[in-house]
C-alpha cells in the first residue's frame, strides 16, 4: 500500500479536524501528540526518526502532527482589537488561541509574533510572550538575528556577519530571547526570522562593499581566491575585469553580482547566454553559503552555551534561496530543514537525504488571508492594511460574497509538518474527495482532488504551478488550469 506523505497527511488531517465527530477517540498527550505513536521521552520537543519516519516528538514521547499557525499577532490587526475586542489586546490575543484551539491547530510556529510583522510599536510583545507562557501551546520562539527585508531602513547595509560587532549582537539576543526559556517545554525551538536572505546578489554585494579589511570581505574574497585557483586572469575573465592581482581587488576594487541570480535559482528565467554566466551563478551559490553557514554557526554555538535541549530551527527560507548545497554546509547547525514553502523547482526531499535532517514546512503551504477572487495567477495582490479591511474584502463585498465561513478569524492560517524520507504510519484513503465549503450565499463550492499514481491524493493549484497547493477559499471567476503539480519528489 501506498503510504501517505505526513503533508498529505496535513492536509487531510486539517479537513478532518473541520468535520464534526472525525476526532473523537483519538488519544493525545498534554502536548498534543498521538498516544500510540512512541518515541524518547527526553522533555523537549525534538525530532525524531519512528519506523523508518521523521517525527515530531513531544516532550512525553509521542508523535506530534504540527498543524499550526504563523503570525497569529501583527501590526494589521489594529483596526480588529479596537473594534472586535474594545481596544484589549489580552483579550484578542487569548481569544485567538482559543479559537486556534476550536479548530484543531496544535502550534504556532512563529510564536506570538515575529518581529517583522509587529515592527510599528502597536502590540505589546511583553503581553504577548506573557499570555503565550501561561496558555501551554506549543511554540517557537523568534530570536531575531536576521532582519527580514522590510525592516532594513533606507541605506541601511545586511550586518556583516563575519565581525565581532555581529558576534556580540547574537550573545545579546540569543541571552535576551533564549535564557528565560531554556526550561520551558512548551517551546518547539529558535528561529532567526522569515523571509531570510532573500535577494542574494545583495547580501554578497553589501558584504564585498564594506570597507577593505572588513572580516566579511576578505573571506569572500578569499573564496573567488581559492575557487579560480589563484588565477586572477581567469577571475577577469568571468567578470570582465582588469584586476591586476587578487591583492588588487581586495586593496582597490570589487565586484557586482546580478539581480538574475534569484530570478534562475527560482526558475523565472535561464540562465544568460553571456559567457561566464554559469560560473558567476556558481561563485554566488558558494559565496552565500559562506555567509549562511557562518551566521548558523556562531548562532548555533550562542544558543547552545545557554540552552542544549530545545531544537534550533535556523533561518525560514523562501523556496528557491536555499539550494541543496547550502542545507548541507548548515545542516550541523539546525535541528530541521525549515523551507517556507516547497516547489518542483527546488524540491525539499534530495535536500533530506542528503542531510539526514528532516524538513518542516515553516510557513505559507495551506491557507491564505485572501479569497481567491482578489489574486492574480501568481498570488495576493499585496498586503491589505488591516484585518478589518480584510474582512470587509472577504466577507461584505459582494464580490466576494462566496468567501469560506470555514476561517481562523483575523489569523493567517499555516501548516507545519516534518518531511520524510522513508516509510511509515499509514493513513489510509479508500476514495478521491473533494473539500467543500458553506458559502454567505448557502451555496456550496466543491474543489475537486485528484487521484494520481495510486493511492496518492493531490490537489491542483490554480494560482502557479511552481508551488504547492494552498487551501484556500473557492475562487469567484475563471482560472486557467494548470498541471497537476504537487512536489513528486516528496511522495513516499
């Protein structure tokens, strides 16, 4: 018999629980986790390889499904604290764990917030981190070590993480945000921030522009060294430069890598016809994980002089930034792979096998703030301001009046599982099904499943074909359709 991936398994698992009676038996520990699923009971989350699968393991011992939710608290949420909840963040923010609870979600995965998401000042993180100590849910916990894009100021340079000043940052964090929680067991582990190291062309350029002697200089330019051999002829070859020695370069020059960089690694373009393209590619892929690796290593070496038991979950990455080279290099370094998303452009499972870590779905798999009639083929049009306009979006306009009743109110609805690599605890499905949702209307809107190889359940997204599915409210107006795409690298 086919086994069932643990996504899949996530994604069936979440319709069920949204059906009346489909839980009902089921044997959980206080954490959650599956009573007949036994592992080490070590008093920590951590993972953990049962009959020849990945899993999250309790701090009992018993096999955890994440389902969970990211981001629960966020500066958009203003407009709905003031009018939903009489302006009292302790009551939205507890009434939003309950409501995470209704619905059969089992952890947040971001915690309370991440910096980014609260960067204006409107919530209060000391509430937040208290409410989340005495509500016992599962979650992770943002050390930020790594600003996510949109809070670096005009001007302001990614840290150059091979300098003392960058080490002493981290002690400070890691001190600040790890110490009060190293004996806590409701925290699944550590992470440094979403949407890490997007733009690569940027993190190598702004650590190659500081000033010459800079520690993050030198050893990038240490790396072109060794990788051409010490061949400065072959350097400006590829770079069409006129270099007279790598001390040159270093003493009085640089190098600009191109913005095409991300565009191929996520599969928007190829890669260019000019001469030395591949070997610029390729420089950049060694160049970044220099930095990456350095920024886990010294980051796993802080946490671990203040807390040796919670998992270190490392930096959320897009799908394409990581590339299975530079899972590798991090891989002594973190507890699980923590891509945000999966696609067919840069599968996850290869990634797996040659690490021996498991991946965890980290973010934006399942669920979507948006109905389906506000996105274009390629996602949400952009960031709507505040929750309360969301609902007025989703729910009061007739156009989109169809909006699903099946919602976690005001929340971004996530799922987070461990990947495998082997065999496993079977679930079985007898039958193709379809996901139904009550619209406003009383209507009813059946997005069909489909069955591929066997037994294997896959779902095809209307939106793009290099990611997977989301589970999201049924769409208002026609959309081409698109192969069924659904990470086949994954499937057990």
């Amino acid at each position: 018999m086919r086994i069932l991936h643990p996504i899949q398994s996530a994604v069936l698992g979440f319709i069920l629980l949204l059906l009346p009676g489909t839980t009902h038996g089921q044997q959980l520990d206080r954490y959650g986790g599956f009573l007949d699923i036994q592992g080490k009971r070590t008093g920590f989350f951590h993972t953990e390889r049962i009959n020849d699968r990945w899993w999250l393991v309790t701090p009992d011992g018993h096999g955890f499904l994440g389902i969970g939710v990211n981001h629960p608290m966020t500066s958009m949420s203003v407009g709905a604290i003031t009018f939903a909840y009489g302006g009292s963040q302790d009551e939205w923010m507890r009434d939003g764990i309950r409501k995470m609870r209704e619905l059969g979600f089992a952890s947040v995965w971001s915690g309370p917030y991440s910096l980014e998401r609260i960067r204006f000042g409107n919530i209060d993180a000391d509430l937040a981190d208290k409410v989340y100590r005495e509500a016992k849910i599962p979650y992770a916990i943002h050390v930020p070590l790594i600003k996510h894009q949109v809070e670096l100021k005009p001007g302001e340079k990614r840290p150059d993480v091979f300098s003392a000043e960058y080490q002493r940052y981290v002690s400070e964090e890691v001190a600040k945000r790890v110490a009060p929680n190293q004996d806590n067991p409701w925290i699944l582990g550590y992470y440094y921030g979403y949407g890490s190291f997007m733009r690569e062309d940027l993190w190598i350029n702004q650590t190659l522009s500081y000033e010459p002697g800079s520690p993050g200089r030198e050893r990038l330019f240490d790396v072109l060294e060794q990788r051409c051999r010490g061949d400065i002829a072959k350097l400006n070859t590829v770079y069409r430069a006129r270099f007279a020695s790598f001390s040159d370069l270093r003493e009085n020059g640089s190098l600009t890598y191109p913005r095409w960089i991300s565009a191929v690694k996520a599969g928007g373009r190829p890669l260019p016809a000019q001469a030395g393209s591949s070997d610029i590619l390729a420089d950049a892929e060694a160049l970044l994980g220099e930095i990456v690796e350095r920024l886990h290593n010294v980051s796993h070496a802080e946490i671990r002089k203040q807390d040796s038991n919670h998992m270190v979950l490392g930096s959320y990455v897009k799908h394409t930034t990581y590339t299975k080279g530079i899972w590798k290099r991090i891989a002594p370094y973190i507890d699980a792979l923590g891509p945000q998303d999966l696609s067919d452009v840069n599968p996850i499972k290869p990634s797996v096998d040659a690490t021996g870590v498991p991946a965890m779905l980290s973010d934006q798999e399942f669920g979507n703030v948006y109905p389906l009639a506000l996105q274009g083929n390629t996602g949400a049009p952009g960031a709507v301001p505040d929750h309360v306009d969301r609902r007025v979006l989703c729910e009061l306009l007739p156009a989109a009046s169809l909006a699903t009743r099946i919602s976690l109110a005001c929340l971004s609805v996530r799922c987070s599982t461990i990947s495998p690599i082997g065999g496993g605890r079977t679930t079985a499905v007898s039958q193709a099904f379809s996901i139904s949702t009550a619209s406003r209307t009383g209507a009813s809107s059946k997005r069909p499943a489909t069955r591929t190889n066997g037994s294997l359940i896959r779902f095809a997204n209307p939106s793009t074909k290099r990611r997977s599915p989301s589970f999201t409210v049924p769409t208002l107006r026609p959309k081409p359709r698109t192969a069924v795409s659904w990470n086949s690298d994954l499937l057990c």
